[in-house]
C-alpha cells in the first residue's frame, strides 16, 4: 500500500431509507483503496480486472475522498466505501446521489 492516512473531514447524518437515521463521514485518504485491492490480489495471481485502473486514482495532492457509513471504529484504517472521489464536495454529492435519500452536514 502506498499510504496509510486517513482524516475524517466532514460528518453528517444521512438518511437510510429516508427514515432512519445514520452517520455518514468523509475520509480523506492518500491511497486508492480499489486500486490497492486489485494490486494486492494480482500478487497472489489473480488477473487484473478488465477495465480497472492501472494506477492509483488521486487528486493532485495525492489524496482521494472516501465515505464511511456509521459510527467510527476505533481503529484505522478504516473499511471504507471502494469509490473514490476528487474532492470533498464529489463525495458530499454522491451519498444522495448514490444511495437517495437526504444527507445533512454539520
């Protein structure tokens, strides 16, 4: 893996079923978590997927943005979701996006 950081950068309350609500955070990280998977499973043999990205997805300063759904473990690194975004904003965007309902931000 090339990095190891991870930072909480935005929480809120995202709304399961437009009812119930759940925590939602934006984790910044300076790895690609797909890319690493993939990488780890072509060294053990497995062929790279069709498609998947050769190298890690980051923005210019070599971050990506994660979401992490629920309360925050304990412990790092934390299992986040595998889609990554550019910016704070792209992830913000993608809870309602990708999973409806509403989502608020402290």
């Amino acid at each position: 893996m090339t990095g190891t950081r991870q930072e909480i950068v935005r929480s809120g309350v995202w709304y399961y079923a437009g009812q119930t609500p759940t925590p939602v955070h934006i984790v910044r990280q300076d790895y690609d978590v797909a890319y690493e998977l993939f990488k780890a499973e072509a060294e053990e043999g497995t062929p790279w997927p069709e498609g998947a990205p050769k190298a890690p997805r980051l923005n210019a300063d070599g971050d990506a943005y994660y979401l992490l759904f629920g309360p925050v473990p304990p412990d790092q690194p934390w299992a986040v979701d595998q889609v990554g975004y550019m910016t704070v904003d792209e992830a913000a965007e993608a809870v309602v996006a990708r999973f409806g309902s509403r989502c608020e931000w402290e």
